[in-house]
C-alpha cells in the first residue's frame, strides 16, 4: 500500500517527496493477508497528526533549567531549607469511570500507600465522583477525607461524609482544601486534581455520578482556589491535557509551579511511590527537582506498562510565565490577526494544520504554542516561542513524542462551535483581548469558507450521485450566503455541522465585515471540478493546477464495502501516491486492515518520521467494548504500526463517550484483557441513501490472548467495494471524489 499526504501552504507542487519503502509481513495473497507493497510517503500535510506526516524535535529537556527570567515576582512559597519544611500534599481524587470499571484510581492511591514517607509529609486524600472503588470501605455515595500514615503506610479515614456534591463544583474542592490547610498546616502546600481533563474550553473533571456531565471550567478552578485562600508550591493535574497557557494564566495567582501534561494521558497516571520516597528523604527539595522526578518516573512507567501510547509531562515556572508570556502572547497574536487582514488566511491555516495537536480523534483544537509560533514564523511568534521555552523548567516525551514543548493552547480549527465557549471563558479568566479578537477572526473566516461552499461535504453525493458541485468564486453570492447564515442564526443549514444560534457570535463580531471576507474566499476557494478522475494506462488520476493543491490539506482514502442492502464504510487511510507528472495516484487495491484476521474499521490519525525514517503509523478502530465491568461501551482502540510495517499491535483503549456524558477526555486504558468482547462499529449507508450509524460489522470477537491482538494488511476477496478519497481543505470543508467501484 501506498501511504502519503500531499498539501500546499505555500510550497505549489509537492515540495518534498520522501520515498520510504517497507514490506507488509502479513501472509500471502491466497489466503486473504499481505500486500508485499511498496509504500511512498509524500511529505508535508497536517504535521499536527490529524491524518498527517509528523516530523520534528522529541522537544525533551536533559536538565532543568534553574534560571529565572528578570522581573519575575518572588515565590509565594518560602523553602526553609535543611529538611526542615513541613508539606501537605492536598490529592483531589474525582474518580469516575477510571476508577469504576478500571481502578485507576485505586491503583493509584496504592502507589501512594507504598512510599516511605516522613512525619513531615502529609498526604490528605478527598475521594468522590465515581460509582463503584476498587479499594474496601471508601464510599461511593458520599465525599471522604484519607490521611496516607507515615508510619505503617495504611490509609487512614478522616472524614466519614463531606457531603455529595459535585466533584466538579468549585465549592466541593474549596472545601477540601480549607479542611487540609486547616488540619495539617504546612510551610509548603501542594495540589494535584486527578480524573478527566478537557483542557482550555471543557477544564477538569467529570463526575459520573453528579453534575450531568459538566466539568470544572478553568473559571470555576479559579473560584475555587480563590475562595480555598491557599496559595501551593505546585498545582498538578494527574488529568489529560491540562498543560495551557489558558491554565497557567488562571493559576499564577495562587501557585509558583503547574506540572500537566499536554497530550491524552496513559491510563497509568502519575507514579506515585519514588517520587514521594525522595520527597520525604527531603522536604526542602527544590519544586523543578519534585517536578523532575514526577515527570521521570511517569514517562518511564508508561513506557514500561502502555508503549506506544502518547506521552507528555512539564513543569512550568508561572512566576516566569506570567512575566513574560503575556505581552508576547498579545504581539503575537496581533501579528497573526495582522496577517489575516491582509489576505494571508491560508499562511496561518497552513501554520495551524501543522501544528502538534492533542486529542486528534476528540477534535478539542489544543495545540503546542511554541510549535504554532514557530510555524508562524513571524518575530512576535518567534519571541512568544522563546519565552514559553524559558518558562518550561522540565519537559519530558515519550519518543514517539514530536513537537511538544510543554504548553498548549485552544486554537479552532476542527471544531468551531467551541469558539463562543472559549471566549466566555477567556472573559471570565482575564485573557489576552488580542487573542481572543485573533480566534475570532480566524474561525470566521474559516467557517465562512465553509458556509460558501455549501456547508459540509456529503459522501452521499460519492456514493449516489456525482460527485461534488463546483465551489462559486461569485463575492456577492457568497456574501449572500453568509448574510442569509447569519440572518437565520444558523438554522435552516444542516451542513454545516453543529453551529446554530447558540454558538455563532464569533462571525458576528470577527473584526473583518462581510463583504472583506467574501471576497477572499472568492479569490481562495477549492474548485471541485478537479477532483474528477482521469483514467489513463488503467490507474485513476487527479491532476490539479498548484494553486489547487495549496487549498488541500488532507487526502484520504475511503473504502465502502457493498453487502447487498448498502455500504459499510470501512474507514480512512492515506493511501495513495503520485506519478512523474506530479498527478495523485488512486490507490484501488481492494484491501483493508485486518484485526486477528478480521477485516475492522481503520482511521489513520499519524504517521511519524524521523528524518526519511518512518518510526510509527498510529490510527483507531472504533468498537464496542463489553466486559465484567461495562456492557457496550464505545471505545476507540488505539493501533501503532511500529517503524510503519505490519503486523501493528493495540497498544491501548481510549472511551469515546457518544451521549453527552462529558466533553472532558479520559485517560486511555493499558490494553485489552482476556475474556473482552469486542463488536466493531462502521457507518453504514442504504441503497436508499439512508445513514445508519453504530452498524455493528462482522462478528463479535472475544479476546484470548491480549498481548497478540495482531494488526494486518489484509486482501478483501469476494466483495465489491467502492473508493472514493475525501479532501479536507484550508477551511476543513470535505469534498469526496466521485466512487470508483472495484471487483475482488
């Protein structure tokens, strides 16, 4: 199979070609499995890992940095030195379904349990939010207080019933600090907020109990502290994603150090015991060395326990950060609505597309600031990158890892309708007004590019129709378009997916009016007649002027498996290649992935280069999982093809909630275990053109054996598929490309 990404931003015909060649080891053609193909990758795309090729820095930091930059407030908190300071770790455990039905949480406090500690330690325990504790005797109805005894390590109650509020409720985590402060007073306080992390829109938390669905914004993190009147040696977030700017802002008030990570956590968490053992050897340990250690000892743990899952861990100095970051944030973000303004939209799209992003398969627009500053690339970003580098004391990655400096930030792209949430929310924490104004724009311009072109593409049109219609270059209609939009707050446009009145105040107030943006997206608009094949020597083509192929960012194969009543869309891969004359190459072998020689749904999210070397593909196949603990629960299991050859592995299982439950992102689990129940989840499509969603394909499938959960190239025989590719543009419309059926 053929693999590769080909996108403009700048670059017209194909800047970069890397020609990587690997063999699929899967079997041979006659039983089904093995292709023995040669892969090209083409370079470029979306470097931030939505269906791209990644390249760049492992961003690791070998020492800490010790400096400080001038002007820097001093420390709130006062190290006494000569093992004389007293610490109270404050641990805020909302366990939820990590703790439920996999223990997560459990295991954690287990860790805790086993470290030497000092009398001059103490570690207060709040537990909550979850339905079900894997450890005896701590209640699933009520809030409990625990004491970890630095004596015979035993977990201790303090507090029998604190009541049954949301764990997400600012004032459930006021009171849980004030009691620690209060009852174990200390010279160095500390915080970690444990469970679910959404990041710079949702924040933290999810309580599966409580609170439907809602989690703790980071204004709500800021009255809870403000209210707490504590101040900490470090906050951190043993919870996914929570390493942003947004964050660290809110926080400068009330702590000196924030230690997060900036990608989906391992379900591992945190290892608790070394780090707590050479603290209480210690007590006046330096914060950046805490901070060392913790985040040493978790990536080592994931690397042992869940390899070839994503990991990131800093610790950052918001003494520094809050006097340095600001301003530069502020000038870089008026350099970028500058560069809007003068028709350079498709640069900063091109800048954002290959960012690092996290999440990719939650679409949540988080991504690494140093990274979309230096893709930028104008002085302002330069100085913005500069300065979070210094602040970040630490940084560590697993090595698969690329482009991850250790602060993130929310910058839509995926997902517009979250913009209004985050302005609220930047209103309400202080944030940068230049930034905000900047967001606004870019995703006005974004969603307007959408809104011109119709709305979202349909694979319906592939499939029973012919193919996309072609996009107006028209200003005055296009104005129109987006006056009617916005006269109708929305509605009455089923396309464009998930913006109504609720979440469409950004376009009203963008900074650029109507008729700028129009005539813009005139003069910048992908033309859909391109995307009809040209058949020639037996292979299908697409053959676009330059100026076209700067529009795309993505392209990706689509397989449609026909089973008599309609068709089971298999998925998407980046499968394809390009020929002399620089024209795409369809990719029509009739195959797809294969689990335990089973044909699965596929969606490729990565492939990550060193150089010419590919070190790993990554993607996801959507299931539901049944075992003693859940009955159905959607998941995506998250699949790496190791040095981008077959046979791939599971390397974990991540939930992917569908109802409403919660915006936040759990951590993803280790693995699969023995006696799982897997049914595997494709969309399906009628003859009637009727869309069906969670159609279950194939047969059910138990796990015997985790740690051989074997990932191939497989052949699909007796089948008629159709192909179709989807292109997803600057402004991340998709368009499909007429079917081309094959026989196997």
């Amino acid at each position: 199979m053929s693999r590769g990404v080909k996108a403009g931003g700048g670059g017209g015909v194909l800047a970069i070609i890397i020609a990587v060649i690997f063999m699929f080891m899967s079997g041979g053609d006659d039983d089904g499995g093995g292709s023995g193909g040669i892969t090209g990758l083409i370079g470029g795309g979306s470097s931030g890992g939505g269906g791209g090729v990644v390249s760049g820095e492992t961003t690791n930091t070998s020492t800490i940095d010790t400096s400080v930059a001038s002007g820097s407030r001093n420390k709130r908190t006062v190290i006494k030195g000569n093992g004389n300071d007293i610490v109270t770790l404050m641990v805020y455990i909302c366990g939820t379904d990590l703790e439920s039905e996999a223990g997560m949480a459990s295991n954690d406090i287990v860790e805790m349990t086993k470290a030497k500690l000092s009398d001059k330690v103490n570690i207060i325990i709040c537990t909550g939010g979850a339905k079900k504790w894997q450890i005896q005797g701590i209640s699933n109805s009520v809030h409990q207080f625990y004491k970890v005894d630095s004596s015979s390590g035993q977990l201790v109650r303090l507090e029998d019933n604190r009541g049954s509020k949301p764990m997400t409720d600012p004032a459930t985590l006021t009171d849980f600090i004030k009691y620690c402060a209060q009852n174990y007073p200390a010279n160095r306080n500390e915080l970690i907020l444990w469970d679910h992390g959404g990041g710079s829109v949702t924040g933290f938390g999810y309580d599966e109990k409580n609170g439907n669905g809602d989690s703790m914004t980071l204004a709500g993190i800021n009255t809870a502290l403000k209210n707490a009147g504590v101040t900490f040696d470090f906050i951190g977030f043993d919870a996914c994603l929570m390493a942003t700017a947004e964050t660290a802002l809110v926080l400068d008030n009330y702590a000196d150090y924030l230690i997060a990570s900036e990608e989906t956590e391992p379900g591992i968490g945190w290892y608790y015991t070394n780090w707590l053992t050479k603290l209480s050897s210690n007590t006046s340990m330096a914060t950046t060395e805490i901070g060392k250690n913790i985040i040493d000892d978790f990536v080592a743990a994931c690397d042992r326990e869940c390899n070839g899952q994503k990991t990131t861990l800093s610790i950052t100095d918001l003494a520094e950060f809050s006097n340095t970051v600001p301003s530069k944030l502020s000038a870089f973000a008026r350099s970028v609505s500058d560069l809007l303004g003068k028709e350079e939209y498709e640069k900063v799209s091109d800048a954002r597309s290959k960012a690092r992003e996290f999440a990719t398969s939650s679409k949540i627009d988080q991504v690494d600031l140093v990274n979309l500053a230096n893709n930028i690339g104008t002085s302002e970003a330069k100085a913005l990158s500069s300065a979070i580098q210094g602040a970040v004391k630490y940084n560590k990655t697993s090595s698969n890892m690329r482009n991850a400096y250790g602060i993130s930030i929310y910058f839509p792209y995926k997902k517009a309708k979250q913009v209004d949430a985050a302005c609220r929310t930047y209103n309400q924490i202080g944030m940068d007004a230049e930034y905000t104004k900047c967001i606004k724009t870019f995703a006005s311009l974004e969603t307007s590019g959408v809104i011109s072109s119709g709305g979202s593409g349909s694979i319906l049109d592939s499939l029973f129709g012919e193919g996309e219609e072609s996009s107006s270059g028209d200003s005055g209609m296009i104005e129109d378009l987006l006056s009617i939009f916005m006269r109708n707050g929305g509605s009455g446009s089923n396309k464009v997916r998930g913006l109504d009145e609720n979440n469409i105040e950004f376009l009203k107030d963008s900074g650029m009016s109507t008729s700028q943006i129009s005539s813009y997206i005139a003069q910048h608009h992908f033309d859909t007649k391109y995307l009809n094949w040209v058949e020639e020597d037996g292979k299908y083509l697409i053959d676009m002027p330059d100026k076209q192929w700067d529009m795309i960012h993505l392209a990706d194969k689509n397989v449609l498996l026909d089973d008599g009543e309609g068709y089971i869309d298999l998925g998407l891969d980046n499968l394809l290649d390009y020929d002399e004359k620089d024209r795409m190459v369809a990719n029509t072998e009739v195959r797809w992935i294969a689990l335990n020689n089973q044909v699965v749904p596929y969606y490729h999210t990565e492939t990550l280069m060193d150089g010419d070397d590919v070190i790993a593909i990554y993607g996801y196949i959507p299931a539901l999982l049944t075992n003693s603990e859940v009955e159905k629960e959607r998941v995506q299991l998250l699949v790496e093809f190791p040095d981008g050859t077959a046979p791939g592995r599971v390397v974990g299982v991540l939930r992917d909630y569908q109802n409403g439950e919660t915006e936040a992102i759990a951590k993803s689990e280790t693995g699969l275990a023995t006696g799982d129940k897997l049914d595997f989840v494709c969309d399906y499509y009628s003859y009637e053109g009727e869309y069906l969603d969670s159609y279950m394909f194939g047969d059910p499938m138990t796990v015997t054996d985790p740690a051989n959960m074997i990932l191939t190239d497989w052949k699909i025989t007796d089948a008629t598929v159709k192909i179709t590719y989807v292109f997803t543009d600057m402004y991340q419309q998709e368009y499909w490309t007429p079917a081309i059926m094959k026989k196997s």
